[in-house]
C-alpha cells in the first residue's frame, strides 16, 4: 500500500534538514571576517513552530561553518551534525540521537549527497532548486526554492497533516503567547 503525501507527513516526529540548498540559496561568501550565509526569517519562525509542536528538528551538513553553528543555535534544534562526508552512514546515528525511527522521519535536501538518507526516511522532501535526480527520489517537492521559504513550508505542512496547526497557532489567532 502506497501512502499519500498527507499519511507519510502525519507520521512524522523529525525533521532533518540539509543545511547548504535548502536552509540557504547555496550561496557562500567568504569575507575576511569569515563564511556568511543567507538564512530566512520565516524559516526561522517555522523552526519555533515545530519545537512548540514537539518535533524534533535536526541540521545535516558537510561543511562545518560558524554562521550554521550561530543558526542552529539560535533555532535551539535537537542535533547539528556537520563536516558529514558520507550521508549514507550518518544517517543512523542521527535517528538514534533524535530517538526516532527512520520511517517517522523526514529528510529535506536538494543535491545529489542528500539522495541516501532520503531513501532512509519516511518522508524525502526536495526543495523547489533541488537537482532532478533530487526530485525523482522525493514524495514531495516544495513551492518554496532553496533559503526562501522552503523550511517553512515543509514544517506547516508536517503540523497540519499532524493536526497540530490550529493548536500553534491559537496563541496568535487569540492574542495569547
């Protein structure tokens, strides 16, 4: 039995997501006071969301850089997993630390590294920017490119097809906090 898009994100409990292509347009600028990378506010906020819902929430990345280092702190997320060079064998050892298992998970990537743990998880989400091969693994592809939304949308569509939207966002629909 094939699951849909909705059954696959009703099962997920975490979230892991490449960092470079997905949190970020790809773009790296080297300054003389270090790496700077782009990220998105409403991507941010979708980050707080989802902890305020209970998901666990995870970066992958293969480079190491402080400004991932400054986000992921910032987005209080379970687990930064950086200088990954093999995804394939990572990947476990991610699911173990979340206490998750593999099939209530969802992988977000967008190059061709990020292919082995998508079809390690419940649910491979590409981004909108992903390569084609990318794509082909996915259930789902976002509307939203790469550091321009597509955290976010990948994070409501996991709370209202867990039904959790309505009660995150009571605070704001109600004045409460």
């Amino acid at each position: 039995m094939t699951l849909s898009v909705e059954q696959r994100a009703a099962r997920v409990k975490a979230i892991i997501f490449d960092v470079d292509g997905v949190l970020t347009r790809g773009e790296i600028i080297h300054s003389e006071a270090g790496e700077l990378k782009f990220f998105d506010v409403h991507d941010g906020h979708g980050f707080a969301l989802a902890r305020r819902a209970g998901l666990k929430l995870a970066l992958f990345s293969g480079r190491e850089s402080e400004a991932v280092r400054r986000r992921a702190k910032e987005l209080k997320v379970d687990l930064l997993q950086e200088a990954v060079l093999n995804k394939h064998e990572a990947i476990d050892a991610v699911f173990e630390r979340l206490g998750v298992d593999p099939e209530d998970a969802c992988y977000v990537g967008d190059d061709v590294v990020d292919i082995p743990p998508m079809r390690r998880v419940g649910f491979p989400v590409a981004v909108a920017t992903a390569r084609p091969e990318v794509k082909e693994v996915a259930v789902w592809v976002t509307e939203c490119r790469g550091g321009e939304g597509a955290a976010r949308e990948v994070i409501e569509l996991v709370l209202k097809a867990r039904g959790l939207w309505d009660s995150v966002m009571e605070r704001y629909l109600e004045g409460g906090k």
